[in-house]
C-alpha cells in the first residue's frame, strides 16, 4: 500500500507478504496521521490516535529552544529541550472536521 499525498509524494509504503495478515487500523490510521502531521507540524508517535498528545519536532537551537520556552501557549509541554508535546485537540480530525 502507498500512502500518496495531494503533491503526489509518497509518504508511506506499507508492504507485507502475502502470507502475513494486515492491520486494518493501523491501514485506516495512516491517512488522519499524514493529514495531523502536516495541518498540525506534529510528529505522532506509535500507537498515536486522534486527541493524544503529539511531539512537535526539536528545536534547531539553543535559542530557539529557548523561545519557544518563553512564548509556548499552554497547549505546548516542555518535557526536556529535545521532546515538546502539543496538545491534540482534535488533530487526528483532519481538515474535514471529523474522525
């Protein structure tokens, strides 16, 4: 299976053996996880599923680790320097608005 974007990149392949069962969740996740990750600038971690906290990337530097300190809103967490956490509202909704 390929995980093709509206530019047309591939973003996902999913490829098992016909002799392995696939994991239909995981198959109908990947979509609102690829849809969460570009509308919210949010990594997802295994498992993740629409509401949880997401992990927003690294800060490129000290300064801007930083800033983002200083001017988090309260839907931001600071667990350490490397690893944000961003409230998912509803992120796993995807642009239509729902799950």
């Amino acid at each position: 299976m390929f995980g093709i974007d509206p530019e047309g990149r591939i973003r996902a392949i999913l490829y098992h053996l016909l002799s392995i069962g696939r994991n239909m969740d995981e198959i109908l996740r990947l979509p609102i996880v690829l849809q969460t990750a570009d509308e919210f600038q949010v990594a997802t971690p295994a498992n993740w599923r629409p509401g949880e906290d997401a992990t927003v990337p690294p800060p490129g530097s000290c300064g801007a680790a930083r800033e983002r300190v200083n001017n988090s809103g309260p839907n931001v967490k600071c667990v350490d320097w490397l690893l944000w956490l961003k409230k998912g509202p509803d992120v796993g909704a995807g642009r239509s608005g729902k799950a």
